[in-house]
C-alpha cells in the first residue's frame, strides 16, 4: 500500500487506515472473532492506522470495546504491534448510549487511563482530543494532553472536529501531528472552511473519517452515475472512486474508512492504487451528491 506521512514527527503510514468505529457501534458483527477477522485481513493487505475511540461501544457500560478488540486482534498476530500506529481518543462520554462531549482534563486523564489498560499498551501513540468542549476552555482540554504526553502516557497528540482557528490555539501549547474531521463528497465542510488546506501547510496529517459519506449515505454510492462511470474505468466501485477523491484533495489527506466485513475492507482498500485525472476529480467534485 502508498504511505503518506502522519504528521510532524511521525512517521509514514498507509495512505488508508482503517476506523475501527463501525465493529463496536449498533450493529456491530454478532462475533467477536468477524472484528478480529475484519482488523487483520486490513493488516495482511498493509494498513498500519488504525484509528479507534474509548466510546467506540453501546453505552457507557460498554466502554473500551473497540479498543480491547483492535488489541486482541493485534495480540494474535506474531509481530503484528510493531509498526502499527493505533490512534485512540477522549473527551466524549456515552451515558445511556447519547453522545455527549466532556473535555475536562480530569476526565481526560482518567480516559487516558482507561485506554492504555484496553489498548493493552504502556504509551498510546496517538491521543487525539474526541471534540472541543463548549463547556470547557479549550486550552484546557489542550493543556490535559500536553501533560499526558509529558508523563509518558503518550505519544504524538491528535485533535478531531476542529476549526482552523482550534489548531492555531492548540499549536502554541502542543505540536498537533493529526487532525481528524470528516471529508466526503456529500460534507465538504473541512475543505470550506479551510482545515484540510491548513493541515497541509503544516504538514499535520488530516485523518478524514466517514471518507465515503457514513451511515445511510454510503448506500447511495452504488447508484451514483458519476462514481460508476469512473470506478469502469478503473476497475473498481464507487466506493473505492469516493475515497480517490478524498485522497486528491491533498497532500496530508489520510481517510480512515470503518469496516464491518472482510469484503468491505478489500473494497477500501482498492482505491489505495487510483490515481484520478484531472477531470475525474472535477466531475465528482462537481457532481450532486444528495443528503436525502
């Protein structure tokens, strides 16, 4: 597979990872042993991202869960930890299974905590901040995984669902290696407003999650004219065309597509290899992609 660099200070991965997400969350695969499978068949094919969440699970009583599934699927591979980046994150909670932000440094410490014991791990080696808090100054959440990296805890330090003006904040406390916001043809956000540009003048990864649009929206893909007239083309589906164009919008772009089947994972994975002209980037970006 392509590598592309992570950040500053990091080295290269896969240029696509793999979101460990969609193995923990409702409608999760009935087995355990199908997510383990899923999370190894990517390692055989070169994947060495692998982003998860402590609140990848059901509910609060279910914490850690993705966590503790890429780490068993990691122990049953002979070597398979060395040279795999497992990026995780704090600073949501899921109490009753709602999605609520909490980012105080407390909480953010003791999160920390819990994922190294999941994760099975002494250091994490990406610890990204889940979302700002809006009821917590950000540079506290900021300052919490500054500390965490000065105890050892981690590694590199991450931000997700943030503003241009939140990595400029963040950069004078810590060295931000990865953004992760989402990035697909239906949500543009990320490059309207400038994120994915600044990740790329400061060499700061940009980890897109949902690269292919999430939920009900990557079930429209199939049918999507533009995407199936350039996947003939090159041999591969819509899906895999989606993610092409999420990894032409730049340089430090890095889409972590989630998985719940080893055939989907394969189907990712093919668009590692397309290198979309020109004017197939422009057709997508300048075809409809309905929301509805």
């Amino acid at each position: 597979m392509p590598t592309r660099p992570l950040g500053p200070g990091a080295p290269a991965v896969s240029a696509i990872g793999l979101g460990g997400m969609a193995l923990s969350i409702s409608g999760r695969p009935a087995d355990e042993a199908t997510g383990i499978r899923v999370i190894q068949v990517a390692l055989d094919h070169g994947v060495t991202l692998i982003d998860t969440a402590d609140v990848y699970c059901l509910d609060d009583t279910d914490i850690g869960h993705n966590e503790r599934l890429i780490a068993r699927a990691l122990q049953g591979r002979s070597g398979a930890r060395e040279g795999v980046i497992v990026a995780t994150k704090g600073g949501m909670i899921r109490p009753g299974g709602r999605w609520e932000r909490d980012g105080r440094p407390k909480q953010l410490h003791q999160a920390c905590d819990r994922s190294l014991r999941a994760l099975g791990t002494d250091r994490i080696d990406l610890y990204q901040l889940h979302a700002p808090d809006p009821e917590v100054p950000f540079t506290d959440s900021v300052g919490a995984l500054a500390e965490l990296q000065r105890a050892g805890k981690i590694r590199w330090v991450g931000l997700s669902n943030v503003s241009v003006a939140d990595i400029e904040a963040a950069s004078r406390s810590v060295t931000v290696v990865t953004v992760q916001n989402r990035l697909n043809p239906f949500f543009r956000e990320a490059l309207a407003t400038g994120v994915v540009a600044e990740c790329a003048r400061r060499g700061i990864g940009f980890l897109a999650y949902s690269p292919v649009g999430g939920g009900r929206l990557n079930k429209k893909l199939p049918g999507h004219a533009v995407l199936q007239s350039i996947g003939r083309r090159h041999a591969v589906s819509p899906h895999a065309v989606a993610l092409a164009w999420v990894l032409a919008q730049g340089r430090t772009v890095l889409p972590i597509p989630s998985a719940r089947t080893v055939d989907h994972v394969l189907d990712s994975f093919g668009a590692a290899d397309v290198v979309l002209s020109p004017k197939e980037i422009a057709a997508v970006t300048g075809a409809e992609f309905s929301r509805g």
